[in-house]
C-alpha cells in the first residue's frame, strides 16, 4: 500500500480531471450571450419645448470621449457644464480613451453600451457594422428639435448640410459629425511672401512654382505623409471631382462600374505620379504625417496636402512666425466641370448615440447642448479648428490656418465636395492607401493603379457579405 | 483499501481542480468558440450572429491578402530558423569552443559578448518595433541610412520599399532571436564531454573539423529543439509586424502575416466571423506543423 505518484493512472488523472466543474467553462463566453433588449427608446417623462425628448431629470449619463488630436477638455470644460446647468440633478460621467474599440466594443456586444461615444481616431468602431446591427440611435428627431439657444430655430437649421449628407446610414441620420474638416494644401505664408512664390491659380502654375523651388536649392517642393498615403489619394480624388464633377466621387461611392477607371481619375492619378517622381522631399516614402509636418515647420519643404486640424497638432513645433496658410488644387484644364476654389470639405470628430444604452434620450440633448452657439463658439477657439455649427467662429479670434481655411470655405460656397467609400469599405481603404503609395514611389502607373482599385471595388461589390451604401 | 484510492483521487483533484478549471475556461473554451464564431456572420456588435455554414471558408480561398500573409509565414518558416540557427551556432562556437589554441575556450573577451548578445532577447517586442523605425528612418536621421547618405550613398528605404521591407522585418527578427539560441547553444556544448575535443584535436582536427565532426552531431537534440520554438515564432509573429511596419504589414501588404490579417479583419473591418476563419485555418497550419516536426524529429540519439 504505497501512496506515491507512480500508482496514479492516466486514466485515474483523467477521472479525477473530469471532477472538475465543467459549467464555468460555459460560462465565459466570446460570442454574446442574447439578452432582451432594454425597451429605453420610450421616452421617460413627457416631452416638451424646452425638453424635447424627453429627458428624466435625475437618470445617469455616460459620455465617451476620443483623446485626440483635440483633448478631452473641451467636453469636460464646455460641454459638460452646459448639460449640467440645465440637469443639476443628473449624474454625468464623461470618460476617454485613446483606443475606443478595444474599450467600447465588448459593451456593444454586452448590451449596456454608454450613452454618448465620440467615435473617431485609428481605432474608431465601424459605422457600417454598428448601423448593420442596428445600434445607433436614430438622430432625426435631434435635427426636428428646437435648437439649444432659440426655440424657433431648428437644430437641423444650424448645421452645415453636408453633416446631414454624411451622418446617414441607410437612410437614417445616426451619425453628428462636430468638427468641419477642409481640406487643401497647405505651406506657410512667411516663406512664399519671403521668397516671392505666389499660390498656384492653375495646375501648370503648380508644376512651375514646384519646379522654381526645387531650383532655389533653399527646400524640397512638395511632400505628404508617406507612410499613410491616404494623405495623398485625398488631393488626388479631390482634383479628379474637379475635373469631372462631383459624381465622379460618387460613382466610387456607389462602386459603380469602372468608376476608378474613369477619364478624370486617369488624368489626375497621373498629375500626382508626376509630383511622386520629380518633386517629392527626399526620404517621403518612409516618413509619418508628424514627421513631414515637422520637416514643413522646419522649412524643409514647402507644401503638404492636410486637413485644417494640421495647426492644431502642429502647435508645438511651429515657429512663431510661420503663419499657416491652405489654398484649393489648382484648376488642371481650362475646362475643368467645377470652378477654382472647389474644396473637399468632411465633418468629422463624430458622436453617436447607441440605440440600446440606457439613456439615449439624454444622449441626444447632450448633443443638443453641444451645438449651442456657445459650446461650438468655445470648441473652436479652444482647438482651433471650424465646427460645423454655423456662425459659431463669428467674431472669435482665429489662428491663421484657420482663419485660412475659414475664408476658403467662403469663397467656395456650394462647391465642395466629398467622398465616403473610405468609412464604408475598410478593405477599399487599405486597398487604396497600398496602391497609392505604390503609385506615388513609382511601383504602379497610373493605369495599372485605378485597374487595381477598380477590382478591389468589384470585388466588394461582389462580396454578400459586405454591406452596401448608397448615396 | 477502498478509501485510501479514494483520498489519493481527493488529493489530486483538489490540486488540479483550479488549473484545470482556468485552461478549460480561458484556453480551451475560447478555442471552441472561435470554431463556432468562424462559421456565423458576426460583426462584433450583434447580441445575435447568425450561422452562415462554411461561407467564410469558402471566401477565404479567393482572399489573395490573407494567401500573401501565409507565403510570408511559410517564407519566415523557413528562413528564420535557418539563419538564426546558422548564425547562433557559429557564435556558440566561438564563444565556447573556437578560441585559438586550447580547444575548450572562448575567444577572447567570451563573456562580454554572451552578455551583449542576450540584450535583445530582454527588450519588449513592442520596444524593439519602435526601436528599429528608427533605426530604419528613411532620412538622415536614420542609423543605417545617415551613414549611407553622409557617403553619397542613395538611402534604402529599408521599411518603405515594398521589396526591402520583408527582410528588414526577417532581419529584426533574426537579430532579436540570436542571443538567446547562443545560450542554449552554449548550455547544449558544456555538456558535451570535454575529452571529445581533446582526442579530435590529438587526431589534428581544425575548427573546422571539430564544428562538423563533433559539434553539430552532439548537439543535433539541441539545434531540433530550436527549429520547433523558431518554427512556432515564425508562425505567430504579431507584434514586430504590426508595430514595425508602415500600415501595419505594408507598405503594399509586403510583410504582412496570418495574424495581422486576422487582427485586421477582427478589429478594424469589424468581420469577427471571418477573422475566426483565418483563426482557424492558422490553428490548423500549426498543428500540421507541430506533428511534421515531431514526426522529423524522431531520430536515434547518440549515447555518450
């Protein structure tokens, strides 16, 4: 009668393994377990003029910010007193993340999401899969709503259109895009009126002013952030709806066929391989956005395409004098279908309220709240950048870039342009951003680089189990 | 009689029964799950994913990406055991056995090196991604490419050039895996019996000659073990990958692998059901990988 080790059986390991509660293991679950979904759409309380949807004075509110580019002072500085003043009562906790899908996706799958997210930055969670699933809360009666300021004026009254365009998936406004992004090529204003360079009107004006500089020895002409070539491929469809007219845009949007392949495309996939091979900052392949920024800052170079949040990420290492400036792409014929000054405007920064969180009705006057005068009025000055509130920069101080892009936006008017495959079809995207780097360093010709896009683009259009956009 | 069976099965239960329960719940339970997710459409955010049969198996054969991903795993299978093996054994050597005259010591100044080249085996993957971009920058601010530049010399655009970009990531690998293999390595020739050598080098064997007639035949056991744990690195290698290269695999998907596509499909296209089909499929290339090497590696031992 021994009791060492040697007598266990394998099998007797086996027996006694399965001892083991096996009922735990079930209970820890990837996939999500079904849950009844709350019925929280009905609206608590009555509704009324000053609260229109409805709003229990005293019910939580959880508010998820992005810690980007802009911090997340401006929602715990501006917007959060705002709702508070008018909801004493209510519990709001605003938190941030630099990572929301990593933090908020588990809640979606789990069924208690938060009220308010800002969805955006690299790891944002796909609109399209969230609209699929049917989580956002539909934002219609946001835009019907009287506006926070003035009970006469609705909230849809104060927005930019192209928010209302952009925030609606099938068919249902979801989506509130905050910050107006303008986007153009931008240098600094010191060094072309020290160097005498004057902003390219024409494409061919471009070539030379790029060439002059090249000649000057004193920097390299242009660059862009090489290693995320959507930077580029942004000025590239840009000029191409110049060309050929918005629908060129989209067509690619609606993956129509050989919309890639289109006569205007060609042409200005051309021009820009033609930036790629002679003008490019030495090196511009393998260099981030911060990088060719700060080369910009330094004078290294003097132009890059960007959007009009660059002079607020460049803050700390512009010089104090190098006043930013952005100008629209230059005309490329003299026939082309949109005007000089046509710009590709996008909101961004964008907030959704989640259909199944507990309290969607204060989600939406959180919102409310945020497209005040006041609070767009002071996110703008705080970030510098343009909301999409309008008015809401009158009479502030603004920056130089965005005093820039402000005015450009003037002059544009009703022609601006923009394009969505990019946030509907994340394998176009990364398709698309492969390509153009490929297409900017010489590994594809113009040709060969729409074909390439244009299969992705069939190739998506073929697959059930993409879901499809249309707009 | 009875009950001393029974408490000895009590025993161990009440030991295994806690490791047991977390492996069931936190790896073999997810394994099934990720079998079950890879046949259904899910997307992440659904309470409710339907089951959609083996569609994404079928749509995983015409994903050219994801069969770049694995030509670059298979090409790493087989390069970065080969070259960190070649290079980790002739370092041992060195440091072990091939300084000059006396056939049991190191080259001069042994220990230092050992120390130096187990450095890179201590830093975090993630800091030595970080580490080599630059070390990779494009300018002349790069460590290799300011050298090359200061010489008038064209900069390789080692992370940028979609033909360069594959072995600068082989390259980072085999660099962070030599020191450890030099200390296997070394550990397998100290126990190799000294008198070996000294008959050899009676005989007249050169270093040469001692590396291929008594070294590497000692220490085959050895050089197996490192082809399996290499072979298995080469396989999942995530993170080098990911945070090395310019997006994340590129540029042009030139250096992407199994497990970045997976991550990819997962978390930035939200197509959680096809991603545990890629899951799956790398579940497989592993096993296939682990009972082919098993298999090779039965072979006789030499006693000594």
């Amino acid at each position: 009668m021994t009791n060492t080790p040697q007598n266990i059986t394998r099998r007797q390991l086996l027996r006694g393994a399965a001892l083991v509660p096996v009922a735990g293991a079930l209970a820890a679950c990837a996939t999500p377990a079904s849950k009844a979904p709350a019925s929280s759409s009905a609206a608590p309380v009555a509704t009324s003029a000053a609260n229109p949807f409805g709003v229990a004075a005293d019910k939580p509110l959880e508010v998820w910010i992005f810690d980007g580019g802009f911090g997340t002072a401006y929602a715990k500085d501006i917007h959060q007193p705002l709702f508070k003043a008018k909801y004493p009562k209510a519990q709001i906790k605003i938190e941030s993340t630099k990572e929301i899908t990593k933090v908020l996706q588990p809640r979606f799958a789990g069924g208690n999401p938060p009220d308010v997210i800002d969805n955006s930055g690299a790891n944002a969670m796909d609109f399209g899969a969230l609209a699929q699933d049917g989580q956002l809360q539909d934002l219609a009666p946001l835009l019907d709503a009287p506006s926070w300021d003035d009970p006469n004026v609705k909230v849809r009254d104060l927005l930019d259109p192209a928010v209302v365009e952009i925030g609606t998936y099938d068919g249902k406004f979801a989506v509130l895009g905050y910050v107006n992004y303008i986007f153009g090529v931008w240098y600094s204003q010191k060094v072309f009126r020290d160097n005498g360079w004057q902003v390219p009107k024409t494409w061919d004006e471009f070539l030379k002013l790029c060439e002059t500089i090249k000649k000057s020895g004193k920097m390299a002409p242009f660059t862009y952030a090489g290693k995320f070539p959507q930077y580029l491929y942004e000025p590239l469809l840009t000029m191409a709806a110049k060309i050929g007219g918005p629908e060129v845009l989209v067509n690619i949007d609606n993956l129509e066929d050989g919309a890639w392949t289109a006569e205007p495309m060609k042409q200005s996939a051309a021009a820009w391989a033609e930036i790629g091979a002679k003008y490019l900052m030495e090196g511009t392949a393998g260099l981030d956005h911060v990088q060719t920024q700060t080369a910009q800052n330094k004078y290294k170079v003097a132009m890059l395409p960007a959007g009009s949040w660059l002079e607020n990420e460049q803050k700390t290492t512009t010089p104090a004098d190098f006043e930013y400036g952005m100008f629209p792409l230059p005309d490329f014929t003299g026939s082309d279908k949109m005007p000089y000054g046509t710009l590709h405007t996008s909101p961004g920064e964008n907030f959704i309220v989640p259909a199944k969180g507990a309290n969607p009705q204060a989600g939406m006057e959180y919102l409310r709240a945020m497209l005040s005068k006041k609070a767009a009025g002071d996110f703008s000055e705080l970030v510098r950048t343009v909301s999409v509130v309008k008015g809401a920069g009158e009479g502030r101080q603004l920056s130089p870039g965005a005093a820039s892009a402000s005015k450009a936006v003037t002059a544009a008017g009703a022609n601006t342009v923009t394009y969505r495959w990019q946030t509907w079809y994340g394998q176009l995207k990364d398709e698309a951003i492969a390509a153009t780097g490929e297409l900017m360093t010489g590994g594809l010709t113009p040709d060969k680089y729409l074909e390439r896009l244009q299969k992705k683009a069939d190739e998506i259009k073929g697959d059930s189990s993409i879901k499809k956009f249309k707009r | 009689m009875l009950f001393q069976r029974y408490r000895r099965g009590l025993f161990i239960t009440a030991f295994l029964a806690a490791p047991v329960t977390l492996y069931l719940v936190y790896v073999i339970s997810p394994y099934i799950q990720a079998f079950y997710i890879a046949t259904t459409d899910w997307r992440g955010v659904s309470a409710t994913p339907s089951f959609i049969g083996f569609e994404n198996f079928t749509r995983l054969f015409s994903d050219g990406i994801f069969w770049k991903a694995v030509r670059h795993n298979a090409a790493l299978l087989v390069l970065l055991p080969l070259l960190t093996i070649v290079i980790a054994l002739f370092f041992a050597f060195l440091l072990n056995v091939g300084g000059g005259s006396g056939g049991r010591e190191g080259v001069r100044g042994s220990k230092l090196y050992r120390v130096i080249f187990f450095f890179p085996q201590v830093l975090a993957v993630a800091v030595v991604a970080v580490l080599f971009q630059q070390v990779f920058r494009p300018d002349g601010s790069g460590m290799l490419n300011g050298p090359l530049m200061a010489l008038g010399i064209e900069p390789i655009g080692f992370l940028s050039n979609p033909g360069v970009a594959f072995w600068s990531v082989l390259g980072v690998m085999v660099w962070q895996a030599v020191g450890f293999y030099v200390v296997l390595f070394s550990a397998g020739l100290a126990s190799i019996p000294r008198d070996m050598f000294e008959a050899a080098q009676i005989d007249g064997a050169g270093r040469g000659s001692l590396f291929f007639r008594i070294t590497l035949p000692l220490l085959w056991d050895t050089v197996q073990v490192a082809w399996v744990y290499l072979g298995i690195l080469a396989l999942d290698v995530f993170a080098i990958v990911w945070v090395m290269t310019d997006q994340h695999g590129g540029p042009d998907f030139s250096t992407t692998v199994m497990a970045a596509e997976i991550y990819r499909n997962a978390f930035s296209y939200f197509r959680f059901g096809y991603a545990s089909a890629l899951g799956v499929v790398m579940f497989f290339f592993t096993v296939g990988f682990a009972i082919i090497s098993l298999r090779l590696s039965r072979r006789e031992r030499i006693e000594y």
